[in-house]
C-alpha cells in the first residue's frame, strides 16, 4: 500500500470544472513541469490512489486536468480539497 512517506506532495484538487470530470488544481512547486510526471496520487478514504494524466492545460494560475476513470462531475468531487502528490522525486 503507498503511504504519505512514499510520495511528494505536489499541490492540491481545488475544485470541478464542468460536467466531464475535471479537476482544477495548484501546483505548489516549480520542479514538476521538469519531470513529465503522467500519474497523480490523491487520497481518497484514506488511500492514495494513483490516476493517469490523460489531458492536462494551463487555466489562470492553475491547471485543468482530466484523469483517467474520472468522467463524471460527481466522481470529481470526490477528489476536491484534497492533496495532489507525486512519486517523482
């Protein structure tokens, strides 16, 4: 099981946008961009599930990002106000 010590936080989910399960988030570091880093973890109920990055932009000082298996507002929400974090290191 990946625990809080095996990853980087990275930033965090701030909110939905639109209907289609993507999540805004803010980068808290500079470094990411260097990595191409194609998988997320966001803890959910405790566990850090990992998601691929399957389409990313740039929106105001954030990022919208659509994660795999992510395709519902609903299922967004559930990774609001939550950490995003990264095996990169």
């Amino acid at each position: 099981m990946i625990t809080k010590d095996d990853i980087i936080e990275v930033g965090y989910v701030s909110k939905t946008h639109g209907l289609s399960g993507n999540l805004e988030v803010v980068i808290t570091v500079d470094w990411l961009d260097e990595l191409g880093v194609d998988f997320i973890f966001i803890d959910i109920d405790g566990c850090y599930i990992p998601f691929r990055i399957a389409e990313e932009r740039t929106k105001n000082s954030g990022r919208l990002l659509k994660l795999d298996n992510i395709d519902t507002k609903e299922e967004a929400e559930r990774c609001t106000d939550k950490e995003e974090r990264t095996n990169a290191t």
